[in-house]
C-alpha cells in the first residue's frame, strides 16, 4: 500500500469516526496529551461534595460531572450543542442532575443567587456578569479554560504562519471577573505536550477542537493535510502543545 493511499484511507476513517460529546477516547494509541497539574476533576469532585446547588456550564456530553462521587442536592448543568444533550442526560441521570439546553451565547436561564457553586471545563467564552448574578454571596466559580495560541503548531501546520493570539488570555478573564464584582483566588497556567501519531488522529481532533482550525473540512485542506502525513510519517510524530489555564473566582458577600 503506497504512503498516500494509506494517508487517504486514515483521513477517510477520522472523518467518519463519531466526535459527539467530550470524551476522547477514539484518539487512544493515536495521540496524546498531557494533564494539568492542578487536577481539575478532583477539584471540581472536591468543591461539589461541599456544594448545596451546583451548575456545570457547557457540560459537553457531562463526562467529567459524570464522575463526581458525591453530587450536591441540586445538579444543573448547560449545553448548547444539540448532539451533547441527549449524551448529557444519559450521562448525568444517574446524579439526578437536570441538563438544560440553551442558545449559544445566551443569558443563563437561572434566577439572581441561584448557585453557590459554578464551574464549567473549557467552556466557549465566560459571561462574567451572567456567572455573578446567578452565584450566591460566597459562591465559587471554579473553571479550566483554554488559554491563549493553545496547539498553535497545529494551526500553522494547516493554515500556516499566524499572527499572535490577541484573545483567551489569563489576564484579560481576571480583569473582566473583577469588573463583574467577583475577586480572583486562584489562577493557574500550564502548557502541555500533546503528540499526534497519524494524519488519522489529526483529522479527528481537527473535527472535534473546533476553534484549532476555523471552518475545517477535510475536503478543504486535503492538501495540507497530505503534507503533514508525509510530515509525521519521514519525520516521526507531530508535537504540540496545549494552553491551558485554571481560574477561581468567588461572589463577595458583601
């Protein structure tokens, strides 16, 4: 089998392949990716043991929610991509959690100091004021975000040389937390290695990470995706690198 045949076959496998909910696990043996150091499942497992009312923003498909040992008495969580929904409440039904779905870049649909604790894994974008007014005085904000040129390799590898990143920053999502009236307790960076195989696992995660390469098809960037076969497969894996940043923030009580 020539070396482009079998580039076509592994693009038209990760193509085709599933990429609802969350959850990664069609990338195992095909790539990688180094974990925070901060735990972020752990802390979330530790905040909810203590939490009375809790909401998940942008759940996904609810998988790390799903694996809270002890939830609090109330359990929401929010998503905004319909093929998530349906994953979520499978996911989280055995929590007793109620998953709403919601528009993308909508208000959250809660009433004024409905949580005392909210949190939310790579969400898409954080509505600061949205996130105070539904926390009680004394709630937390606890959330792992993708920080700024996060798996920039990658991009350039298929789009080519690109300007710095100007959004996703650390520093701008404590200056807008503050101006919604929460104080910042803890912020954390980490930049990880994350290692691709075979062109297969790059379509994949090019289909599921959406924002790595806005807009992408494969029928759209066959060519560089060709190349970057012949790339991994002469020179040996594709490195990466992740950014990552961990934010806590809480609503003062007075």
């Amino acid at each position: 089998m020539s070396a482009e045949r079998d580039a076509h076959e592994l693009i038209a496998e990760a193509a085709a392949a599933p990429v609802a909910g969350w959850g990664f696990d069609w990338l195992a043996g095909r790539a990688t990716e180094e974990r925070p150091p901060w735990g972020y499942a752990r802390l979330v497992a530790d905040r909810m043991a203590r939490a009375d009312a809790a909401l998940d923003v942008d759940t996904g498909g609810g998988e790390v929610l799903a694996e809270i040992p002890h939830p609090p008495k109330v359990l929401t969580a929010t998503e905004a991509w319909p093929p998530n929904v349906e994953i979520a409440r499978r996911n989280l039904r055995p929590l007793g959690a109620t998953v709403v779905a919601v528009a993308p870049d909508s208000a959250l649909p809660f009433r004024d100091n409905a949580f005392d604790l909210v949190v939310s894994r790579h969400p898409v974008g954080t509505d600061w004021a949205q996130t105070a007014r539904v926390l009680r005085p004394g709630g937390t904000y606890l959330s792992q975000q993708i920080g700024p040129g996060t798996m920039r390799e990658l991009s350039e590898a298929i789009l080519g040389p690109l300007p710095p990143p100007q959004s996703r920053h650390p520093e701008t999502a404590v200056a807008v937390a503050q101006a919604a009236g929460l104080r910042v307790v803890d912020l954390r960076r980490a930049t990880l290695r994350a290692v691709f195989h075979d062109i297969g696992a790059v379509v994949w995660f090019l289909r599921k990470v959406v924002w790595t390469v806005p807009g992408f098809t494969v029928d759209r960037y066959r060519p560089e995706l060709l190349a970057l076969h012949h790339r991994i497969t002469t020179e040996g894996p594709f490195i990466a690198h992740a950014q990552r940043y961990l934010i806590e923030a809480t609503r003062p009580t007075s």
